[in-house]
C-alpha cells in the first residue's frame, strides 16, 4: 500500500495554506495564484512557477521552514493510525514534500517513517510524474501493479493511474473530483485483512 501525505495520512490543508499565503506575502506574489492547484505539487515546483530563478533557492528554503514551524498544527487523518499500524511493513509514504517536514508533520500524528519513502527531493519529477510510486514499489520489491495507492489530490491521483497501480483509491471527498475509481471518505473505510485491502464505505466505487 503506497500512501501520500498531505491529505491521505496527515490534515495539513489549513496549516499549508496559511504558510503559503505568508510567503505570497512575504514574496510578492498573489496567494491565490499560489494556492491554485498547490496541493499534490512539490514546493520546488511551485515556487519555481511565482519568482525568478534567481530567488529559487532562498524562496525555496523560506516556505520549507514556514511549514515546518507550522507543523504542530497537523492533525491525523481519522483512521490514518490504525490503519498503517495494521500494516507492519506492507506500505512505503510517497509525498511531495520534503525529508524535514515529513518527518515533522507525521511526528506530529504520532504516524512512524516506514521503511520506504519516497520524498518530493528524492525525485527527478514530481506529481503527476509517476516517478515516485515507481520507485516504491521496486523498493518494496514489488510491481507498481500489485499496490493499491492512496491518494487525495489530482496530481497525485494522475501519478498513481499513470504508474499502473492495481488500483488508485481516493481519499476526502475532494477526491471525487478526481478520476480515482474508488473514494472514501476517510482512512476508516479501508481495511487490511492479512490478504487484502477492504473497503467499506466508500463515496464511490
């Protein structure tokens, strides 16, 4: 089982928006601009579309360390615990975000690293790049196509169908407006049977 982050695993969204809003400011740029289609998108990426290359770096480094002082503000997505806790080492974290502030929002959830993750620095393209889920899943010495991925935004979803995953499960009811053949609407609605994902629940599929 192969889980995003922001969304899937951890409740991010407002502590996100507030630090990007802070650097549209701090930066010049019009936050709504930014907060388009943020989610599911690496911060190199993002940044790289709202100033020059010249300011990358610094930008770069500024909204990593806005966020992860903000960290302390994510809440677990209900259900995300018991589930990767019934897990063992069946799941590998595959996230645009970096290795500092990953490690701090999931700290933050009482969420431990899995053995694999795979982390937006980690790749040469981020979502909807299937790069990531990959590179997991031969990580975990398997096919993309025997795991199931989980995912709430349309980058993420476009990364996981794109990588041929056995299945792509969508999670929050956002993810209804993506093309994930299932959604639920929490991490409540899935299962890990010993054999098996179960879904119970879902919004659609």
């Amino acid at each position: 089982m192969l889980f995003d982050m922001d969304g899937v695993l951890t409740d991010s969204t407002a502590a996100a928006e507030r630090a990007w809003t802070q650097w549209a400011g701090e930066f010049g740029v019009s936050p709504s601009a930014v907060l388009e289609g943020l989610h599911g998108r690496r911060a190199s990426d993002t940044v790289r579309m709202h100033v020059p290359d010249s300011v990358h770096a610094r930008a770069l480094r500024r909204i990593n360390a806005i966020e992860v002082a903000d960290s302390g503000a994510t809440t677990a997505i209900p259900g995300a615990v018991e589930l990767v806790e019934s897990l063992g080492d069946r799941w590998a974290l595959v996230t645009s975000a970096p290795v500092e502030l990953l490690e701090a929002r999931l700290a933050a959830v009482g969420i431990p690293l899995p053995a694999v993750v795979v982390d937006g620095d980690s790749v040469g393209a981020g979502k909807p790049s299937p790069e990531g889920y990959l590179r997991a899943a031969a990580k975990l010495g398997l096919s993309a196509g025997d795991c199931v991925v989980f995912e709430d935004s349309g980058n993420g979803v476009a990364a996981g169908i794109a990588a041929l995953a056995g299945a792509v499960v969508g999670v929050g009811v956002a993810a209804l407006e993506t093309p994930a053949a299932v959604v639920v609407p929490d991490l409540r609605a899935v299962r890990w049977d010993g054999g098996g994902v179960e879904v119970v629940g879902a919004l659609r599929g």
